[in-house]
C-alpha cells in the first residue's frame, strides 16, 4: 500500500466517510471549515476522485482508510409521509 494521503488528509476522509459535514469535521479536529475543505479537496486531487462520496470509496479500495463499521454509517433518510393538500383557504393538516 502506498499511502497518497498524509495522516490529516486521512482524518478528514473518516470523519467524512462517517457523515459528517466540513463544520463538524473542522470542530472535532479544531480546524475551520475552510481548512477542512481545502484538505478534502486536497484528498480528491489525490485520489483522482470527482466528490467526496468517490474518494471515500476510492480511499477505502485501496486501504488508506478502514472501511465503514455499520455502527459508523451514517442512518438511511426516512421516507417523507404524502400530506394531500386541502381546498384552497383550508390550513394544511400538519404533518407528524
């Protein structure tokens, strides 16, 4: 394995591969998100990756990063119940 990525740029591709965003990510490490950013994309330059999601994978194939543990994943969204709309000039009922 040769490591492309310096042990920050690492950092920043878990935290993110874990779903967290560049201003949680810059908070954990003490960066701002800026910083955060600009090591992302750093990492994508790297990896010839186009997105964050590509380099994750990109990093995890070739074993600069571990792989995800199902407890690290990020939840799957939950489907948005369908609120029919009312008449027009009749409040919405909320949703729950």
């Amino acid at each position: 394995m040769s490591n492309v990525l310096s042990p920050r740029l690492r950092q920043c591709l878990i935290l993110a591969s874990k779903g967290h965003t560049a201003v949680e990510i810059g908070f954990i490490l003490g960066l701002s998100y800026r910083t955060v950013n600009q090591y992302l994309s750093d990492a994508y330059k790297r990896l010839g990756a186009r997105n964050r999601m590509q380099a994750v994978a990109i990093a995890i194939q070739r074993g600069e990063i571990p792989p995800i543990a199902p407890e690290d994943a990020p939840p799957a969204p939950s489907p948005t119940p369908f609120v029919e709309p009312g008449p027009v000039g009749q409040p919405v009922p909320p949703c729950v």
